[in-house]
C-alpha cells in the first residue's frame, strides 16, 4: 500500500479511486484492505485522502454469472461508507471507440446499426467468433475497456486493479501465446492511460493462495462475500469450450502449491524485458525525456489490443 500512497495537500478535495470488483478473492481482499486503510486515516486525521467508488461489470447476459445481486448487496452492507456502482458489459458501446468499430466491422456486425440495441449488437459479435478462446478474449477486452471510460466518465484519479501475482503470470503467458506479448506493460504493470487516468496493481506481489488464507483469518472472515473464483477450477467437458486463458490458470494454480517462486517469478521477468526494449527504444529514438516514448506507447495500446485480437480470433485451444 505504501508504494500506491495517495499524496494530497491538506487543503485538496479528496481524489476518487475506482476498484473494478470481479467478486472473486483477489479484488474483495483489496477492498477489505482499503475500507481499513480509509478507516484508520479518517480515525487519524479527520478526513480521507481519497474516496473509493466499487465497480461490479454484470456479463451475466454474455458469461455464466448468478447470484452476484446478493454479493453485492452484502458487500454493500458490510463497506456502506464507499460507492457502489453496476455497469452491464454491452454499456461500452455506448462510449465513442473508433478501435471498437474495426473489431465488429471485421465480423460483419454493423458497429453503427441504429436498429440494434448495444446488447444484441454484442451478442452478434460473440456469436460471430469461431472459438472460446475468442470470445472469453473479446468479453476480457471490453470488460477492461468499459472499467477505464467509467474512470475517466466519473472524474476518477486512478483505478487499482486486484489482480495477485498468480493472475498477472497467467495474464502473461496467455497474452504471450496470443501474439500480444507488446500489450503486458499496460495489462500487468503500474501505468497511465492516454488521458492520465493512473492504473495501478496494490497485490500484485502476493499469490492467490495468500490472499484466499487470508479471507479465513482475518475477522469477521471474507470467505462469505466471494461470490466467484478468480481463476478457472473446472475442466471443460468439450475441448471447444477450452480457452487459453483457462490452461493458463489450470497450469499456475497447480504450479503455485509447489513451486511459488516458479509464478512470482514470470511477471518480475516480463517487466524486466519490457525495461530493457524501453532503455534501447530512448536511445534508438534520441528521446529527452522518459514521459515521451511510454505516452505514445500507451497511446497505441488499444489499436494492439485490437490488432492482436483480430490476428488471433480464428484460433482454437
């Protein structure tokens, strides 16, 4: 928490932080860990450096997602000082996105079709897609996409993701493996998007394992607010409906009970690379200042996102 420290003069109005909440371990820890953070400075200091705004995305209508209504309705009364707000996946088109308009266009869904509602539109698209690796790809890149407009919409100064280190490896090797290995700054380290909205990842130094223990110990114990897993526990029956992604997260959670060190270490040596292209990219480029080359990295983000996406919709797990 100290490396994410909010730094406001006394005089400033209070910044406003998203956390994108998935129900899952990871993200309801981070909000267990920020409700007590808030509550010890408002007990120190009279007042907060910060307030915190709670986005659940629903994908109900898109993704196997039920009973998130109660979760939130408990979470709501166990942290009532914070915002609460519920966001259906489909809203994203509703926000301007040029990048957006290549991704439907490419599957012959009209983008701009006024006839359509935003949810039939999406639902065109999925249904479009050749695979599940595809879909559960293009439902993860709108998911990600909607949490920053709502940021940036609702005057946010950042949004702190709850993805642990277990996830980032998993995030690492599977956008690897999809040909988007360019994007894993801006999906697995501390950074900024184009307009400045901060992004940054509080528990990314510590497993998946670590944080489910300690929803047990800590009092009263979280384990009854987890409404989903934060990682894919089931095996699919059909080898249709196997992603990458879940490979990915069957492969760390078998990893991560004997050999930690083995996750922890595949986000520290992705970072580490992406370092070094950088320190070559400012000589390459003549660059003054370290600001100019990641804003117009970061600028280019989405149009690889979508790029990539395009390149590898076809395949099959």
């Amino acid at each position: 928490m100290e490396a994410n420290k909010v730094r406001h003069a006394y005089n400033d109005a209070p910044k406003k932080i998203l956390l994108p909440l998935s129900l899952g371990v990871s993200s309801t820890v981070l909000l267990h860990v920020l409700d007590e953070h808030l509550d010890a400075q408002s007990k120190r200091n009279g007042r907060t450096s910060y307030g915190l705004h709670i986005l659940f995305i629903d994908q109900s209508a898109f993704c196997p997602q039920t009973g998130h209504a109660d979760a939130i309705k408990k979470l709501r009364q166990r942290f009532p000082l914070h915002t609460f707000s519920v966001a259906a996946l489909h809203e994203v088109l509703g926000y301007n996105d040029e990048h957006l308009g290549e991704v439907f266009k490419s599957h012959g869904v009209l983008y701009e079709c006024s006839t359509l509602s935003q949810q039939d539109k999406l639902e065109k698209l999925l249904s479009a897609l050749p695979s599940a690796t595809s879909r559960f790809d293009i439902v993860n890149i709108l998911r990600r996409k909607l949490i920053i407009a709502f940021a940036e919409s609702h005057e946010c100064s950042s949004v702190v993701f709850g993805d642990s280190t277990t996830r980032l490896a998993e995030r690492t090797l599977s956008e690897t493996a999809k040909g988007r290995g360019a994007s894993l700054p801006w999906l697995t380290a501390d950074n900024a998007s184009p307009k400045g909205l901060k992004i940054n990842y509080p528990v990314r130094d510590l497993l998946k394992g670590e944080l489910v223990l300690y929803t047990k110990v800590i009092e009263p114990p979280l384990d009854p607010l987890i409404a989903y897993e934060d990682s894919f526990e089931s095996v699919p029956t059909s080898s249709k409906d196997t992603t990458i992604d879940g490979l990915m997260s069957q492969y760390f959670q078998s990893v991560e009970q004997n050999y930690p060190s083995i996750v922890a270490n595949v986000p520290i040596q992705s970072y580490a690379a992406f370092v070094d292209y950088l320190s070559s990219q400012y000589q390459k480029h003549g660059l003054e200042t370290k600001e100019a080359f990641p804003l117009h990295l970061a600028q280019s983000t989405e149009s690889l996102l979508v790029k990539g996406f395009c390149a590898m919709d076809a395949l099959d797990p």
